[in-house]
C-alpha cells in the first residue's frame, strides 16, 4: 500500500457534544502507521504554530518522536532556553483525543474557540498531520495567501 500521508480537503460537522468524524481515509492512515495497537486510535490534537488559527492532528507516535527530537535539543549549552520554550509552548496547549469506534473524535472546548470553530468543520491534509480549521478562520487565512 501507498503512504501518501495526509493528503486533500474534507468538510464534516460538529455534533452537539463537539465530537466530528474525521475523515475515513485519515482514519486508515492512522490505523496503518501505527506502531502499537493504542496508537490505532489516538491522535494529539496542539494549536498550530505560527499565523494559522487552527487544530494540528498529530498521530501519538509522530508526537512521541516530536517530543524525542525536542528532549534531544535542550542541551546544558542552551543558555537561552529556546529549546525548552517550544516543548513548553506546544505540550501546554496539546490534548489527547481518541478515535471512537465511529471514527469521531471531541475537540476540546479551548482548541475548539481557538480556531473558531461552528457547526462546519474542515480537515485539509499536511502530509504528516493533519488541520483541523473552522470556517471562518480557514477564509481569513486564505485571503491573506
């Protein structure tokens, strides 16, 4: 099978207890990289760094080797501390989120006003993650392109 990771755009909606199904093919591709059988079913949902206001979806072990290479580059010799900074920055803003046996996943209430979401929701692939944006914000991001 073809990896292609995350890949393409998908609308779906909120339901009332702010849970959305992702997409069955990001679904797959979790399932198929998985490295151990929890990690079929678990994604780390963290703010996206810079100017997107939106939800970044990262598979658990993909957040683990992230954490990895962060851990590896706080070194005694990074008197700045910038190192420690971004581990700081996007472990503090980051939730864990389990895929239902429906392939639904709940956006916490922080991240969901965060990237402005509502009813519609938009999924747009990044290869090794994947966006989560609301409506209004992924318009706003857009028009600054």
């Amino acid at each position: 099978m073809l990896r292609t990771g995350f890949i393409g755009e998908y609308e779906h909606s909120l339901d009332d207890k702010d849970r959305v199904s992702i997409p069955s093919k990001y679904k797959k591709y979790v399932e198929d990289i998985a490295d151990k059988p929890e990690a079929r079913e678990l994604l780390i949902l963290a703010k996206a760094p810079g100017k997107k206001r939106c939800i970044e979806a990262i598979p658990v072990q993909d957040w683990e080797r992230l954490a990895e290479d962060y851990r590896k580059s706080v070194t005694l010799k990074d008197e700045t501390g910038e190192a420690d900074d971004k581990i700081w920055q996007k472990s503090r803003r980051a939730f864990e989120a389990v895929i239902d046996r429906t392939g639904r996943i709940r956006i916490p209430s922080k991240l969901k006003e965060y990237a402005g979401i509502g009813k519609k929701v938009i999924f747009i692939g990044a290869i090794d993650r994947f966006q989560i944006w609301g409506e209004a914000e992924l318009k706003k991001f857009d028009s600054g392109i």
